[in-house]
C-alpha cells in the first residue's frame, strides 16, 4: 500500500508515544489500579448502606403515613363532613439527595 498517502511510515506511532509516555513520578500503575478498584468497592458499599437505610426510612414513612388516612377518615366519619385542606402525600421511594453513608 505504499503510495497511499497517510499511510507510509509507522502504523502505530501514536499508541507507541503513548505507551512510552513519561509516567508522573512516584506513580506506580499496580499501586494505582488498586488504589482505585479500593476506591469502587469502598463507594458501592456506601450506595449500598444509603439505599438500606432509604428503604427503612420508606417503610417508617408509608406506616405514618396510612396512620394519617386512616384518623383522617375516622375524623370525616365522626363528623360526617369531608375534611379540611389537601391530603397527607405519600412518601418518596428512594434515597435523598441529602443521604450520607457516615
């Protein structure tokens, strides 16, 4: 294929720079992969314990929150009138975006 233009010379020269690239001193590439995968497991346990502790608080929240339909509607039958104002909202599933793992 010579005479093509682009490709005569090396084929790889800029995956071959690459891996010969000057490495930031004291970085060691094991070291650092493993610092890393440390890192990842070290995160999915945290969304792990914020997404337990989110699914507690979601069943806490859905018992108060059918105790509040059910006065309310003892209330309304008791005096035979609809109640007041909107009704309770039922909880949000899920974590918050305030949630820590600490």
């Amino acid at each position: 294929m010579a005479g093509v233009s682009g490709l005569d010379g090396p084929r790889f020269s800029p995956a071959d720079s690459a891996d010969t690239a000057d490495i930031p001193d004291g970085m060691s590439i094991p070291d650092e992969l493993a610092r890393r995968e440390e890192r990842l497991r070290k995160l999915a346990e945290a969304r792990a314990k914020i997404a337990a502790r989110a699914k507690e608080r979601h069943a806490r929240e859905q018992a108060e929150h059918e105790a509040k339909l059910a006065a309310r509607q003892a209330k309304a039958e008791a005096s035979g009138k609809k109640p007041g104002g909107k009704p309770p909202k039922p909880p949000v599933e899920g974590p918050r975006p305030n949630d820590r793992s600490t």
